[in-house]
C-alpha cells in the first residue's frame, strides 16, 4: 500500500524495495511460499525504478528485491523468473547510470557463487544465475 500511496518518495520506494528484498530471501522451508506472495509486487518494484532512475538506493533495493523474487528453482520459480524479465532493461540502466558506484550499489547482480548477499549463507541471489 505504501508503495502505491506515496509513488514520488525515493525514500519509501527505497525501503519498501528493501523490505520486499529481505521478505523474499532465505533458503529455509518457507522462503518458496514467501517468494511466490512477493511475485505480486514486481509491478511495483518496476514502477518505483521507472519512477528514480537517479536514486542509486532505490535502484539497488529493487535490483535485490527482483533477484531475491526470481531465486528458485521449479515451475513457480520459472513463473516468477519470467514475470521479472519486463525489467532487465531497468537493471541494465541502472547499472550504466550508476557505474561509479557499481561495486557498493550493484554487488547483489554478482556475488560471490557460494555466498547469499543478504545473510551470507550459502546460496545464490542473483539475475545473472537465475537465467536472465
């Protein structure tokens, strides 16, 4: 509801992409069903991308909130992976227009293969090796 009440703040935008980011991560038995309830908010992590291209923050949480939702394997995995595929052209300008801070702001694109970027656990959280 945030998210649609307040479009123009970058700051809410920012960490409601955050909190989408952390609900949707995890390895444990219920991070499926918590992906899968996030899959309804990729509409709103593109709006709040479209909406401050300029807000490295924002565009960072909603990189980690779309890699976290599209993690997973099976059917409903594959469904959600296809339904983020409308905003790799976001993730790929939001790269180009933060490259100076690609490192800090874009390291969840590329972590490390054994290390989960929220948790530090093993596992992956990343487009690149979710098939996009």
């Amino acid at each position: 509801a945030a998210m649609r009440a307040h479009p123009a703040s970058a700051g809410v935008q920012q960490y409601a992409c955050q909190t989408l980011g952390i609900i949707a991560n995890g390895a444990d038995a219920q991070a499926e069903a918590r992906r899968q309830a996030a899959v309804d908010a990729l509409p709103l992590v593109v709006a709040a991308m479209r909406a401050h291209p300029a807000d490295a923050d924002v565009q960072q949480q909603a990189c980690t909130a779309l890699c976290n939702i599209a993690n997973g394997a099976g059917a409903q995995a594959e469904a959600r992976k296809q339904a983020a595929v409308d905003a790799l052209p976001l993730v790929v300008a939001a790269m180009r227009a933060h490259q100076t801070s690609a490192d800090k702001y874009f390291s969840p694109l590329y972590p490390p293969r054994h290390m989960n970027v929220r948790s530090g656990r093993s596992g992956t959280c990343c487009m690149k090796r979710q098939g996009f």
